[in-house]
C-alpha cells in the first residue's frame, strides 16, 4: 500500500472501503453544499507569515480546552453512527484520541452506547447531548453522562429541525441498513467492513435502545430519534440542562455574535463556532469566516472553539491565529477511521500533529499558546 501522508488518503482509502451510503452520509453538506464546500476552501484564503532565524529547537502544541490538558487543541467531534464507518468505530476511536492526549466526543446518536465506550476505555470523554422532546430520557442521558465520569458535556443547539442532504435520501440511508439490492451490493462489495459487522452486536443506536420509551426494537429506533429532536428547544433549556450538569459545559453550533453573547449569559464554559459540517443551513458563513466576530464580542469572558473543515495542522494553526482556543475535527477523524480503524484515527491525529507543529515553527513560534493573528498576513 502507498504510505498515508495527508487526510487526503485517509478519505480516498474509506471511499473504497466504507459502503457507499454511510460513506456519503459523511461526504456531503446539506441541498447545494456552499457552507460544505465554503468550510474547507475559505481556510485557505488565510496565508501565513514565514519567519527565520529563529530558534525553533524546543517546540510545544500542548494546550487546554475547557481545563482539560490536551496533547494540542484538537478534539473529536461528536459524529453520530461513527460506528457504522467501522465496527466499532467509537470504541476505537475513543481509544486512539486517549493514547494520542485529546479528547473524544461521543454523540447521543452514537451506535457504541455511553457505557460501552466508559467500559473500553480508561481516560474520561465528552458527551454530546442532543435535547429530545422526551425531557425524562434527556435527564437519563446526563446522569448516564455523569455515571460514566465524562469530564464535559457538549449541548448542540444547531438541531433542532434537520439540514436536508439529498444523497442520503437517494441512498436510502437507514439505521440498521434496509437491505434492498442496492444497499445489498453496497455492503457486499465491502468485505472488509462486512467482516468487522458481522463480528460485532453494536449496529445500532446504542445510546436509545433500551433507554427510550417504548424503544426496544431495533426497527422502531431511527424513526424515534428523528422524530424527537425538539423544535422548541431555547434558551430556557439551555439554563436547565446548566442546572442539571455541574461539569464542564460547552454549547456547540454558534454562528452569530448575539448568540455568542447569549451563551456566555448561560453560565456555559466555552462555545463551538460550528455549521455542522455544512450540514444544516445552507448558505451560511464558513466557520473559519464567522469565528473573528465571535471572538471579538466575547472576548475573554469564555473559551472560544471552532469546527468545519479542518482538513490540516495548517487549518488548526488558522483557527488559533484567528482567536479559537481549541478545535474539532468530524470527517478527519472519520475517514481515517472508515480507512484503517483504530489505527487510522491514530494517523489522522499524527498527520495533524506534524502539519501543526511544522507550520507553527515555519511562523517562528514554539509554543501553540504564544500563536496569535500576527502569524497570518493581511488579507489582500
Ligand atoms: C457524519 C457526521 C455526523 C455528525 N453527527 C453529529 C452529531 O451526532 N452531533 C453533533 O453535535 N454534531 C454532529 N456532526 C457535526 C460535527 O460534530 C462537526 O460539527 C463537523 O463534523 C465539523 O466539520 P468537519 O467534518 O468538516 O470537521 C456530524 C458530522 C458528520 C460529518
């Protein structure tokens, strides 16, 4: 096999090895896929300034995210049924962000369930928490949370009501797969991946079956879930869910000034500049391009992190130059998983690692914590 140098290969090699529609799940951005598209491409606007005889002999990327250590300020998002990438995927993923000193993000619609994750795994998590209009399972999530030790809880508030993608609708994504002759030959053509689920039992919403009311076949789960996120969902919830978790929280999809204004209101530790992915509203801003207004009118007063479209250790230089704190990484992390497994989340995090530390040193910079808008030029 050709070595892994960049993300890159990480995505080509899960195309051919991740069945088609849960590749695509990943691949694509919601209706025409500009904020998708813009993510990525508006990063590379950003040049940076090369510096010289500097001694760059001593070099660290280690930092904190919200007080927690981090080998740099990379963590993995929380991507719903990771666990159909790869057998196993949250598992595996969650083990090689441990070994690597960054923290995993497990999503309420992961297919390893909480407890599952907490049982193979020694260094606390993250949980993802999405509000479901059946308040009393939203309360069990968070006492599973806390159970299970995770060390901060990650409440998306860019859900409510659902970005449309229109290949998942063209492959008839479901959750566990509909086996038509399509989806049949998608799997099949895939033995790799066909292997690794035929010798695991966790191919479905682990965090719901067993959990939700009146979810306890496997057929009813998909349906349940997207029939509960809750429209409703404000500011109102935010303040309770605060009240119920006493750790560390961190509100994920924020794209507006005002709104960045309103969580810091909330008692929230830190906030997520995110668009999903590209996967909800169509047309909106680019991450990259919406983090230096947020940045500007919160100031200090609350950790600023950002996702979408890191593709690079240059993209996470970028981000710190622009004032996040910390960064995210979904489809990175997800292709190398789709790619090589446990293995290929560890390659994910090396890659980024190295581009990091490199670029940093290329800027005249040793220390990830010293980085600040005067690495990048003036845009011309
Ligand atoms: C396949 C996939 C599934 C996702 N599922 C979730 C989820 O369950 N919860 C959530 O808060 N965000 C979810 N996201 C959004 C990610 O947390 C993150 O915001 C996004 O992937 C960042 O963009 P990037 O993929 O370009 O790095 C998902 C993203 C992808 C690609």
């Amino acid at each position: 096999m050709t070595p892994v140098t960049c993300i890159e290969d990480l995505r080509a090699l899960a195309r051919r090895r991740v069945p088609r529609m849960f590749y695509d799940y990943v691949d694509t951005g919601s209706w025409t896929q500009s904020t998708y598209r813009a993510n990525e491409a508006d990063f590379q606007q950003l040049k940076f300034r090369q510096r010289v005889a500097v001694d760059i002999g001593q070099r660290s990327t280690r930092s904190t995210m919200a007080g927690q250590a981090v080998a740099m300020p990379v963590a993995l998002a929380p991507t719903g049924m990771a666990g159909l990438q790869h057998a196993d995927g949250e598992i595996l993923a969650a083990r090689a962000a441990e070994r690597f000193g960054v923290p995993f993000t497990l999503s309420t619609a992961s297919i390893c369930s909480i407890e599952d994750v907490a049982a193979h795994t020694h260094a606390p998590f993250w949980f993802q928490l999405y509000v479901m209009r059946d308040r009393d399972f939203v309360v069990r999530l968070i006492e599973r949370a806390r159970a299970a030790a995770c060390s901060a809880l990650v409440l998306t508030l860019d859900l409510q009501i659902q970005g449309q993608r229109h290949q998942d609708i063209k492959n008839g994504l479901s959750v566990p797969p509909r086996f038509t002759p399509s989806s049949l030959w998608a799997m099949l053509s895939r033995p790799r991946w066909c292997a690794g689920m035929l010798g695991t039992p966790r191919r479905n919403f682990g965090n719901i079956i067993g959990h939700a009311k009146g979810v306890n076949s496997v057929a009813g789960v998909a349906e349940w879930t997207l029939r509960q996120f809750d429209p409703a969902l404000n500011w109102n919830d935010v303040a309770w869910i605060r009240r119920l978790w006493d750790g560390k929280l961190i509100l994920k999809g924020v794209q507006d000034a005002e709104d960045a204004q309103l969580a810091l209101a909330s008692g929230a530790d830190a906030i997520v500049v995110s668009n999903h992915g590209g996967r909800q509203l169509d047309g909106a801003p680019s991450s990259i391009a919406a983090l230096p207004a947020i940045v500007e009118a919160v100031g200090e007063r609350i950790e600023v992190h950002m996702d979408g479209g890191i593709r690079s250790g240059q993209d996470v230089l970028r981000a710190r130059a622009l004032g996040a704190r910390g960064t995210y990484i979904g489809r990175a992390f997800l292709y190398g998983l789709g790619a090589l497994g446990e293995a290929g989340v560890t390659r994910t995090l090396e890659i980024l690692h190295k581009e990091l530390d490199l670029s940093m040193a290329f800027c005249g910079h040793t220390d990830i914590n010293a980085v600040d808008r005067s690495i990048l030029l003036p845009r011309t």
